[in-house]
C-alpha cells in the first residue's frame, strides 16, 4: 500500500513546501522591513531636532531669557540642553548597534529553523522534505551530465516488533545506531535520508550495474546484525529495493516520482520474496505489485461485505480414530475466483491490519456452530481457532473473551509458533496467561519451522503442540524423519504436552504416527477442510458409523 500512495505524497509534498517557502519570505521581508523602519524613524527624529537647533539662535534666547528669570538657577537646564545632542548621538548609536545585533540573532535563528525543518531530529539525516528538494536537483543535472543514479529504498524488517515489544525509545535507540551505520560506511557523493520510522533512502551515482549489486549485497550483509541497546540484543534485517536511472533518452529517464515508485515496488518484491535481501526494479514486478494493490483494496471490501467463511476439518483420537475436535479454518468467497485459501490473502490483510476483524468474524462462526451443534443433540466438538499476533496484543481480547460468557471446554486458542516465539511482547503474555488461568487450552500450530525452544515451550505452558506438515510429510518413506518426529513427541511428553500432527494423507500415514506417540491426527486421510453445512453431515455420519460398530462389538 505504500507505493499506492506515493503519487498523493508527492503531490501533496510539493504543494506543501511551495507554501512553506511563501510564508518564509514574507515572515522574513516583514522583520526585515520592521528593523528598517525603526532605525529610520530614530534617523528622522534626530534629524529634526538637529534642524530645530540649526534654525534657532539658542544661545540668545537662553541669554534673555535668563537676564528677566534672574531668580531662577538655571545651569541645570542649560547642562541638559547642551547634552542633549550628545545623548542622542549616544542613544542612536547604541540603538544601530543593537539593532544589527537583533538582525544578526534573527538571521541565525532562521538558518537554524530552516536546518532543522530539513533535518530528521533523532538520526541527524536528511528528513524526506529535504531529500525530495535534493534528488531533483541532482537527477536534472545528472540528465544533463549523463550520470547514472541509483536509488536504494531501505526498509528494516520487522521493526515494528521491536517497538511493540520494547517501546518508542528502545525503537529509536536501534534506529539510531542504524543510521550511524549506514552514514560512517557510505562516500561523500551518496545521499541518506531517513524518511519514515524505519525508512531510509539513498542516492548513488554509478558508473556499471555491477557496482549496484556490490553495494546491495554489502548493505544487506551490514544491516543482519544484532544490535545492542540497553543490554539487550536485537536482531535486525533489511529489504531493499532498488531503481536505475540509466537512460538518458527525453521520454525514458526516470524523474523522482517514476524513480521513487519503482524503487518502493522492488522493495516490497523483497519482502515477498523473502526478506533480508536486495531486488533491482524490473518491469515485471509493477504487474505483481498492482496484483498486491487490487488484492488489498478487494480484501477491505470483503471485510465490510463478509466475504469470509469457516470451513472446519476434523481432529482425530490417534487411537480409536474418534472426532474429538476440529479447526476452523477462514476461506473468501470472491466474487470472481471462488473460494480462496488463507495462503492467498493473510499475509496482505496482516500487512492492512484487518486480521483482527477475520479472526473476531472466525471467533463467532465457531461459537454459532458448536451451539447449533449442542442445541441439535450432535456431537459437538471442541473447536480452534486461530489467533493473530495483533489480536493477541489487544488489550481488549480478553474483554471480548469474558462478554460472551463462553465456556472453556468448547474453545481452543491456536497460536502460530511464529507468533509465539518471536519477538512476544508484554500484553501478549498476559493474555496468553489470563487464558490459561481461566481454563482455555492453547494450542502451538506449525511446530517445528524453526523458531521454537525448549524454553520457551515452558514459559508458554501449552496444552498441545501441533508438528508441521513438512515434518510429517515423508514419514513414510523416510526413517530419519521418523527419529525427528519421535524426539518431539518424547520432548512434549516429558513437558506435559499433547501432539497433535497435521498432513495425515493415508492409513500408513496415520498408523505410524500413532506409533510414534502422538495423541491427536489431523489430514485429508480424514477429512478436507468443509464448509457448515458438509461438516454437520460429516459428524452425523461418523457418529451413525461409531455407534453401528458400537453394536457389532456388543
């Protein structure tokens, strides 16, 4: 969406510093012409008392006058009347001086306001104001000269984590030092500019491409560090896109918005193609990025419209392959292409920050289907479902749980191991605990995807694990996975967790799971992911089955 409002920014950006130049030069001339005024006015009226005094024979005057007030002592008078030019000859010249002191003081006031709105306060860089007045000055004459420019869009990932979890100042502190960073590792003749929270942007002149590749390479390799602030470590990853200004022809060479716009579109390629590394724009990937910008815009409206639907597949005793629970699983019905997976449109409505309102709309489905359920006399399973990362640092989720009077056994908490091992803030282990507290099983989804530890298994305190379906995916055929999955089994059970493995698609599947040791199976061997109405036969299906095969055995 950032590169969606590029064009706005800029136009708006434009308008506004066009503004702040205006009111600059009247501010200025107005002071400038109040200084003026009042030295002129001192001028005239010494001016006009010299003239009084030129115009008149002063000395007989006072002469006669005191020849017929010869009562009256009137040295003092006179003292002053002689004085008086000195004075104001005195006055006057301390007044220019102070005046030009008070110029002086205005002059260096302004500089410093101008430096200042110029300048980003807490890295010293330049601020996006300032940086947008430079790169088009650089990018005419570099028209003009042929010179190549390349422009860097640096983009920190995951910062906000950092934030959220630590606050503004830790933030600030890590950004900071990132900026120092970059300034100490760059030549004379590139151009650092921080224009957002964890935005910089930078100009490069170029000779070849190969430089550009160099430098992107380097600039990722210096950005995935850890960074020390106030005793703690922080990881810290970079995305960079960047745009070439390598065609000189009139209607080819890129101006600041083209060169800005693209250079914002290779960067988001990064991020999806992965994170922690570099892209150079290629047409190819505005196609791509207008795919992202119209999927995020129909994502808003399918919010409003309740597009979404909860689809649910079963979970299975490993043992007497009874259901005893099931997922609730989010699916949109576009209008266009049908019933979409979450693998389509999470990642983007994460990035738009409606993911809480899918998981409140999947909180609901799954309460009215267990009570339409209970109320029909079915089997009513416990349900998961799942819970976001934003959702689980709401200070309100909690107030939503306790509203709804839900009772724990029909409910359980799914939480990515992404979310949960990574970077988990304050609010979140709160709400993590209040839950456990109140009765609620958590349950940790896609196990095994590298994030996870020991410790941090007993810190969340579980009531099951859910291991990756790439983990279990070639148990069949393959004897070190099936050590791989009987050492988490071993692990979880000696910890007091349940096992629960997802990707179960055969009988063998099933069967070697279960002699491994986990307690729960989940897979298309079962079921596929069903919409309501499906998965209400489904249960009342199984249910005819287990109590035929209930009969058999009696």
């Amino acid at each position: 969406m950032k590169g969606l409002v590029t064009f706005t920014v800029l136009t708006v950006e434009k308008r506004n510093r066009t503004l702040r130049q205006i009111r600059y030069m009247i501010v200025k001339l107005t002071q400038r012409k109040t200084l003026l005024w009042e030295a002129g006015f001192t001028l005239v009226v010494f001016a006009g008392l010299a003239a009084l005094f030129a115009s008149v024979d002063l000395f007989e005057a006072l002469y006669n006058f005191s020849r017929t007030h010869e009562n009256y002592e009137f040295d003092d008078i006179f003292a002053a009347i002689f004085a008086l030019p000195a004075v104001l000859t005195v006055f006057l010249f301390r007044r220019l001086r102070d005046l030009k002191k008070e110029m002086g003081l205005r002059e260096q006031a302004q500089g410093k306001v101008q430096e200042l709105a110029s300048m980003d306060p807490l890295t010293g860089l330049a601020n996006r104001v300032q940086f947008f007045s430079d790169i088009k000055t650089r990018l005419k004459t570099g028209q003009i000269k042929k010179t190549r420019y390349a422009l860097f869009h640096i983009d920190l990932d995951r910062f906000k984590q950092i934030n959220d979890r630590y606050g503004p100042v830790v933030g600030d502190g890590v950004l900071k030092q990132v900026s120092e960073l970059l300034e100490s590792r760059l030549d004379d003749d590139a151009m650092l500019a921080r224009i957002s929270s964890d935005e910089f942007l930078l100009l490069k002149s170029y000779k070849n491409r190969s430089e550009i590749s160099d430098l992107g390479h380097y600039l990722v390799k210096l950005l995935n560090r850890s960074i020390a602030f106030r005793g703690v470590e922080h990881a810290v990853t970079t995305s960079i896109g960047i745009a070439l200004n390598d065609d000189f022809a009139p209607n080819r060479y890129l101006n600041f918005e083209r060169l800005m716009t693209s250079a914002d579109i290779a960067m988001f390629a990064a991020k999806s193609n992965g994170r922690n590394r570099f892209e150079i724009y290629h047409p190819s990937m505005r196609q791509e990025f207008e795919a992202r910008t119209i999927l995020a815009e129909e994502l808003l409206k399918a919010v409003e419209r309740r597009e979404f639907e909860a689809y649910f597949q079963p979970l299975m005793d490993a043992r007497t392959f009874e259901v005893v629970g099931a997922e609730a699983l989010v699916r949109w019905r576009h209008p266009e292409k049908g019933i979409l997976a979450p693998v389509a449109f999470i990642e983007a409505a994460e990035s738009l920050g409606i993911i809480s309102d899918i998981d409140q709309f999947m909180f609901d489905e799954a309460l009215r289907i267990r009570n339409k359920l209970k109320d029909a006399g079915s089997i009513t399973p416990r349900i998961s479902v799942n819970i976001s990362a934003d959702r689980l640092k709401s200070p309100l989720f909690l107030h939503t749980i306790r509203n709804i009077n839900v009772e724990p056994e029909a409910l359980v908490f799914e939480i990515s191991e992404a979310v949960t091992f990574e970077n988990l803030d304050d609010m979140s282990r709160f709400n993590l605990e209040a839950l456990a507290d109140q009765g609620f099983e958590v349950e940790i989804d896609d196990f095994g995807s590298g994030r996870a530890s020991i410790l941090s298994l007993l810190e969340m305190r579980p009531k099951r694990l859910k291991i990756d379906r790439n983990l279990t995916a070639p148990i069949v055929t393959s004897e070190s996975s099936r050590k791989l999955i009987k050492s988490v089994v071993d692990m979880a059970t000696a910890l007091g967790i349940e096992v629960v493995a997802e990707g179960v698609e055969t009988l063998e599947h099933a069967e070697i799971l279960a002699d491994q040791g986990c307690h729960l199976l989940q897979g298309y061997y079962f079921a596929k992911p069903m919409p309501e109405a499906e998965f209400i036969r489904y249960l009342d299906c199984h249910s005819a089955e287990q109590a035929t095969a209930a009969e058999l055995i009696a």
